[in-house]
C-alpha cells in the first residue's frame, strides 16, 4: 500500500510540474518591434511578418505553450530586409522558419525552442 502512495505521489508531482500558462515569454531574445520609436529599432525598420497564402501575419510579442500535433504546415523559405512587409507567400522579414496554422487569423511560428505567436490583422 505504501508503494502505491508513493507512486500516486509522484505522478501527481510529475503532472503539476508539467503544467505552466499557455502564453510565456520567448526562452531566446526575439525583437518584436511595433512601430519605428521603439529602442534599437531603425526608423524604417518594420514589424515582424509572415505572409501565408495571400495573408500577412504580424508578430504579437507573445510566445504559446500549448499542445501540438507536431505536424508542421508550412516553412518561410524566402526572406526580405526588415525595412520591408513580405510580398509573397511563405516569405518573412525576420527568417527562415517552420510554422503551424491555429486558426484562420493565427500562425505559430518556432523560433528557436519558443512558438510566436502571429496574427493577421
């Protein structure tokens, strides 16, 4: 019986340890500028953007956590300056990565170990 309280224990402590918000910060700097009087950006510099089958997705500053399928649905395969919006599909001015559709108006984008979280607007 105590062996079974023991494991119960663990799996539970495992499980609660597991668990965190949906939303986190980035585990890596990423520059998520929103208009050019930001610190360190350049006064024609852009925000950052995805744009995927006709769309333009903008960088939200904010990374997700959630679950996946681990299936990707696409990857930035052509990038242009940062002073630049994309032009074509599956091109970015911040570049090259793999992505995940959410949604209609949501791409996650992994960046390193973290998802960003994209929106069209």
């Amino acid at each position: 019986m105590k062996k079974i309280w023991i494991a119960l224990f663990l799996c539970t402590a495992l499980v609660l340890t597991g668990c965190k918000a949906s939303v986190s910060q980035p585990s890596e700097p990423v520059k998520t500028p929103v208009s050019s009087g930001e610190e360190g950006m350049q006064p024609n510099d852009c925000r950052l953007a995805i744009m995927v089958d006709g769309t333009l997705y903008f960088d939200t500053g904010e990374c997700s956590s959630e679950a996946r399928c681990g299936v990707m649905d696409g990857k930035i395969s052509s990038t242009v300056p940062q002073t630049q919006l994309p032009a074509k599909d599956n091109e970015s001015n911040f570049g090259k990565y793999e992505y995940q559709r959410w949604n209609e108006t949501r791409i996650d984008v992994k960046i390193g170990d973290s998802w960003c979280i994209f929106q069209s607007e």
